[in-house]
C-alpha cells in the first residue's frame, strides 16, 4: 500500500485528487482504496459493468487524474473516452495482454514487502495529517431514478459506520468475511472495513456466480478448525 502510494506522490496526486476505481472485487482493490485514501486523495469507485459512454460521464464528472482498472476488457472502455477526461495515467490489475500506455500493477508492487516494518515518515505524517471531515470518496449513484450523483462520504462517515455498526458482533481474527457484494459500492466496503479493523481475513470472490466454488475453498483451507463464514 506505501509502495503505490509513493507511486501517486510522485505522479503528483495530491490531498482531494481524484483516483479511480473500475474493478470487480480483488486484493488490489483495497490496496489501491487504503494507498489513496492515506495520502489524502479521493477514490471514485466505479461499477464494473458499465459502459463506455456511462464511464466518460463519471470520468468527467469527477475530475479524475488515474484510474485503476482490473482487466484488458475495463481498460478498452478507458481508451474510447480517455481523450475527453482529465485522465493522466491508467494503472491496469492483470499483467497479461497490457496496452503500451498503461502501467502494470504488479510492476508498482516489486520489492515492496522487502521493506517490512520499517516507517516511512512522510507517509506517516500524511495520514495523521487527515481530519474526519476531509472527503474519502465520491460514489455515484447508480441512476435508476435520473441523472447519476456523486454521493461525497468522509473519513470521519466511514471509520464510524465501520467500527460502531459492527461493534457488538464480536467480529476477530478467527473469523472471515467472503467479499462479493460490488467494492464500488458502500455496504460491501464498510463491511470489509470492518473485518480488517477487528483482524479478520477477507476471501475475494470476484463474481458471484463463484460465490459457491469461494466458499468451499474458504472453509477447508483458508483456516485451521471451523471458521464463522459471513
């Protein structure tokens, strides 16, 4: 997480830019969401199945200057709009069949656990830095009812529903959450906030048509004895 947002430091992000989101539930995406939010910046958190021309809307809208998309197929409908954004970089999940101008995610990632412990202490002074009130994220509705709106939550929103909503589950370390519910969404967020918040493991299960295959897997391996599956 320190490794990519060293990465958009030095592409120039700053506190209240906007980073987007277009992916379907994975490791890397909350990566990227905790990279952004701790350097200050707002992520735009964006459904994956949306089409070209409803992207360039949210692009435009939002102001954003990255997106990270998930797969080859997400990064086309960047390239049809990109033109008309204020897109500088695009940062694409998969390493396979990667276009010239987007950057590998895994290429961000290198040597990064090699650091361990160790403090860095301007990233550190910049999540003390951040107030309660200072925006976290822009998530747009998804439509049905009109014209999208871009909901504005902050920090101080999220840490709150996360830690007080789930306080009397007695969620721990023994417990784990599959995360299937769209990421772009708040309700799946805030539970998977939750659970690293109180030490519990997450299983990412990317499409919910696998949400059966994810949790036989789940169960055997992920855990020594009998896990409390959520």
């Amino acid at each position: 997480m320190r490794a990519l947002a060293k990465t958009f430091l030095d592409w120039g992000i700053q506190r209240g830019d906007r980073i987007g989101l277009l992916s379907e539930n994975r490791w890397e995406w909350a990566i990227t969401d905790f990279a952004t939010l701790a350097i200050g910046a707002v992520d735009v958190p964006i459904y994956p199945t949306l089409i070209a021309d409803q992207l360039g809307e949210l692009m435009r809208d939002s102001g954003c200057r990255v997106i990270v998309v998930s797969t080859r197929a997400q990064y086309d409908k960047v390239a049809a709009i990109r033109s008309n954004t204020a897109l500088e970089h695009v940062v694409m999940m998969d390493s396979a069949n990667t276009p010239a101008d987007a950057v590998v995610f895994s290429t961000l990632m290198r040597r990064a656990d090699e650091r361990g412990a160790e403090r860095d202490d301007m990233f550190d002074s910049l999540v003390r830095s951040i107030q309660p009130s200072d925006l976290a994220t822009l998530i747009y509705t998804s439509g049905t009812t009109g014209e999208r709106k871009g909901v504005m939550l902050t920090h101080g929103n999220i840490a709150t529903n996360s830690s007080v909503a789930t306080r009397e589950f007695g969620f721990g370390p023994d417990d784990c959450c599959i995360s299937f519910l769209p990421l772009s969404h708040i309700t799946a967020r805030a539970l998977d906030y939750a659970m690293f918040f109180y030490g519990a493991q997450i299983a990412y299960c990317p499409q919910f048509d696998k949400l059966p295959a994810t949790m036989k897997q789940v169960r055997p391996t992920v855990f020594v004895g009998v896990p409390r599956v959520y």
